[in-house]
C-alpha cells in the first residue's frame, strides 16, 4: 500500500472516530448537568406513607389547573408580544425603531417578584393609581369595580410582562440571519410585508421562536416568588409546601417529578408538530434587510406597539423603585454595594460562558451523532430549567456531600488528615447549580441556530479535509455568532436574579444582589428593597445594549450594510 493510500486511510478513521470523541463528551456533559435532576426523579420511588396520595386526591388537581392555565395566559402573551416587536424592530422602519431594538431587552433586568411587589403597591386600593382614581371622581369603595391584581390574571400579566424578551430576543436573531433572497422572492411573488411575515420569515423563524416559547414556558412552571406573593397555588408553590411546610421532601420531590413530566410531554409535542420538517437557508447570500418605512397611522401603531410592553415592564416598575429610593432606600447598600455587585457579576459572567461552551458541545454533538441515547441524555439534562431553584439546590447539595463525606473519609483512613467539606457550600457548587438550571437557556438558542446551517456545509468542509472541530470553529460559530450571544445575554440575566438556588447553596457571608433584594422584599420592607433591585437593573442594563448591538452586527453580511 502506498503513502498516499496509508494516509487516505488513516484520514478516514480519523474522520470516523472523532465523531466518536464528540460523543463521548457529550453524553458525560449531559450525565453530569442530569444528576441533580435524576437525584430528584429518583426519590419518587421512596414511600411516602401515604402523604403522595393525599395530595393526589386533595391538592394535585388544583396545582394542575392553575399551572395550565398560567402556562397559556403567559405563552401567548409573550408570544404575540415578542415575535410581533421582533419584527417590527428588524424589518420596519418607524419613529424610535433604533432605540426600540435594544430598549425592549430591558424588562428582563427586572426579577419577577419585584415587578409583583412594585404593582401590588401601585394597584392595592391604598396605593396611588386607586387613591386618584377616588379623588377624580368622588367614588368610594363600593362605587367603582377595580382588577385584583393578585389574582391569577395578575401574575399571567407580571410573568408575560417580565419573559417576553425571551422571545423577542430569539425572533430577533433569526430575523436578522434570514437571507434576503427568500424575502425578495417573496416580494417578486406578490406577497406584502404582512403576508412575506406570515408565509416565508415566521416558518424560517420557527425553531428560534419555539425555542424561545420553551425557555418561557420552563420559566413560568418554575417560578416562585410572583405565584407565591400572589397567592396562586401551582406545582412549584405545592413543591415549596410540601418540603419545607410539610417536611416531606419524597412527596415534594414527587411533585417536582410530576412537574418534569408535564415539561417533557410539551417538549415531545412540539417535537411531534415538527416532525421531519428541516428549516434551513436555502442561501449564503446575506445583503441589507429590505426595510419597510412606516408612516402616520402605521407608524404610529407600531410605535405604540414596542412602547406599551416597554413601558409597562421596565419604566413604571423602575420609576416606582427610584422613588421608593429616594423616599427611604437600604442604609446599608453604600457600604455593601460594590461587594454585592462583584459577586453577582463573576458569578453570572462565569456561568454564561461555561453554559454556551457547553450548550455548543451538547448541540454539536447531537448535530454529529443524534443517536436516541444522546438525544435523551441531552433532553434529561436540559430539562432542569422548568425545576424550582431549591430542589435543584437540593439535588446538587446531596451527591457533592456524599462526595466530600467519601472524600473526607479516604483521607482521614489513609493520612489522618480531615478535608472537611470542599464542594458542598462552594462557589464551584453553586457555579454547578447555576449550570443545571440555566443550561437549557442556553442549548435551545444554540440548537435552534445550528438546526438552521444546512448539512451540505459539514460536509463540504469535511471534504476539504477539516475536522469536526475545525468546522464548528471556522464554519458554524460565524454563522452563529449573534445566537452565541444571544444565549450568554440570557445565561447572565437569569443568574443576576437566580434566588432560590443562591440562598441554599452559597458559601457563608457571600450574598448577592438579588439575595439582598429578596430579605428586604420579603419582610415588607420594599422602600428599602428597591436599592438593591435598581443595581439588578443598572448592572443588567449596559450588557443588554453592548450584546443587542453586537447581536445586530452579528449579521453576515452587515458590512455591507
């Protein structure tokens, strides 16, 4: 056999085995961010003594009604609001469009428990909106209806209001990578703005928008602090409950399953919409978006469109916060602030980068070898956004002692020496926790965007003799660069506000923002509370806008702009 032959050869086992080496790495990635999770499932196989099925015939159907409908109220709320601003930003041209593209991100600055203490006070019958109101007219308390605003209408306003730019930030990445060639063809059809919207840019859109949906949907089945303030029983406030309240943590962890069950099944169902379907470019060719100018009445609606979400979600909560400030404010923030603020940033920054370098690993891995181990292992893993921040605390807390405890002991049998606890109640611990639960925030913005870069291109760069490495390095990331963004933007905002998680796991004497924002909130004391949470916003603003703009030019082809 030749030379040439020999290294013919060995290229083509090389080629067969890294695909291999891939896999390898994803499925120990995807095991390691599961365990938490699996820890958690696995404990529904532990009698309860009866407690399980007590809430089965009491509380579950109750905790499943409000979920549902909490989940439909939000899902399309953020929907209509997030691709319809998307759009307009991206591919119309209105009074104050520029500023819109990166002004409507600033809601996600806002945790979602602070936007419910903030209405709460603005809407309560004592607060301000309804005391003008009386004035104005000389009603009294019986004269006039007035919306309970903690209801369960006020925390599907509150949630849709705070996670929209989920949406609207994975709509507005796919709209920029769309080429312009289907666009054009479209218009050469006949079609207008409206209908090229509906016919050829939203089905393009649809993994990216979807993927948005999803992270929206795990958001609202895991959160606590707006349900739980206003009153509205879900499967997440039943967890809180029955652990803590109850002290039953089998029958939590039960129902903490049952609510992994319920993401599952939506995850399958939108995977079963999809079917086969593929939704891929069918072009390299990126020039200027076509721009629809919008004047008078257009404009106009438009405007007021992209202001009322903003408005509502970061401009009214925020100016309550400032005033609350001035009037009282945190006494003890000058002194704290600047270690507050430092530990909030490394730990979202180290977090947001460690979940898109291993999201890309995950996503390419699947890309490579989508084999129905991987596929399940990477769902598993991803499934730890739609758990409450604490059973995930949990499920972190008990292998990393267990761990320690092995640990501890080897050291002390064979060198007398005590290593106490080195991973329980660390940065790496809580570090480890961020990344389960936030790892899906950042996988389903990569997968979507990878899911766009048509199979040809792999192949044409391994038949130039590049290795999948070099591929995803020289051919993907470019091409998905603004999603790569997108997903570090979303990674660092969540952990900014991440609560639950935070006060279980974090070391002694470490808070952070959001840690302070929440003791002061929660003991009513929500003047001295709005310090605190304006530095969640003020931190989270400069981010929002450097990322928007890069997310903009991110665009192949914007040089040519």
């Amino acid at each position: 056999m030749t030379l040439n032959a020999l290294s013919t050869a060995a290229d083509r086992v090389r080629h067969r085995l890294l695909p291999s080496g891939w896999t390898a790495a994803t499925l120990l990635i995807a095991c390691l961010v599961a365990l938490p999770v699996v820890v958690v499932v696995s404990r529904i196989f532990i009698p309860t003594d009866g407690v399980w099925s007590h809430l089965a015939s009491t509380v579950l159907p109750y905790y499943l009604g409000n979920t549902v409908k909490l989940v439909l109220g939000v899902g399309a709320g953020t929907l209509v609001i997030g691709v319809g601003t998307a759009w307009l930003v991206t591919m119309c041209r209105f009074p104050g469009s520029r500023v819109l593209e990166w002004a409507l991100l600033l809601p996600m600055a806002v945790p979602a428990y602070v936007m419910a203490y903030v209405y709460t006070d603005l809407l309560q019958f004592v607060g301000p909106v309804q005391t003008t109101l009386r004035e104005l007219t000389g009603w009294t308390r019986h004269d006039y209806w007035f919306p309970n605003i903690r209801s369960l209408g006020g925390a599907v306003a509150m949630l849709t209001l705070v996670l929209y730019p989920y949406v609207y930030l994975l709509s507005r990445a796919a709209f920029l990578e769309q080429s312009v060639c289907v666009l054009e063809v479209s218009r050469t059809l006949g079609r207008g703005p409206y209908r090229s919207f509906f016919g050829v840019a939203l089905p393009l859109a649809r993994p990216a928008i979807v993927a948005g949906l999803a992270l929206v949907l795990m958001e609202v089945l895991a959160d606590f602090g707006t349900v739980q303030y206003f009153a509205v029983d879900t499967f997440t406030t039943g967890i809180y409950r029955t652990w803590f309240a109850m002290g039953q943590p089998v029958a939590a962890a039960q129902l903490a399953s049952v609510l992994m069950l319920f993401v599952l099944v939506l995850m399958l169902m939108e995977r079963w919409s999809r079917g086969a379907a593929k939704f891929h470019h069918t072009t390299s060719r990126y020039r200027r978006l076509p721009s629809y100018r919008l004047r008078g009445l257009r404009g106009a609606a438009a405007l007021a469109a992209c202001t009322l979400p903003l408005l509502l979600g970061f401009f009214v909560p925020a100016a309550a916060l400032l005033d609350f400030t001035f009037e009282e404010g945190d006494a003890l923030l000058g002194r704290m602030f600047w270690t507050l603020a430092t530990n909030s940033i490394v730990l979202a920054a180290l977090t947001s980068v460690l979940a898109v370098t291993l999201a890309v690993v995950l996503a390419y891995g699947l890309r490579l070898r989508p084999s129905p181990v991987l596929k399940g292992a990477v769902r598993v893993a991803s499934m730890g956004y739609a758990v409450p921040g604490s059973v995930i605390a949990i499920g972190v807390l008990i292998p990393f002692a267990r761990l320690d405890n092995a640990l501890d002991a080897f050291m002390v049998e064979h060198f007398g020496i005590s290593t106490g606890l080195l991973l329980s109640g660390t940065i790496a611990a809580l570090v480890f926790a961020y990344l389960v639960r936030f790892l899906a925030v950042s996988f389903n913005t990569i997968e979507a965007s990878l899911g766009k870069i048509r199979p040809n291109m792999d192949q044409a760069s391994r038949v130039l003799g590049q290795t999948p490495s070099r591929t995803l390095v020289k051919v993907h990331a470019p091409l998905m660069l603004g999603s790569l963004l997108t997903a570090g933007l979303l990674v660092f905002v969540d952990v900014m506000k991440e609560l639950p998680a935070t006060l279980i796991v974090r070391p002694f004497n470490f808070d952070t923002l959001a840690v302070r924002t929440y003791q002061l909130a929660a003991d009513e004391r929500l003047a001295e509370a709005s310090a605190p949470a304006l530095a969640i916003v003020a931190v989270g603003i400069l981010p929002v806008i450097l990322l928007s703009i890069a997310i903009t030019r991110s665009r192949p082809g914007h040089a040519e702009d």
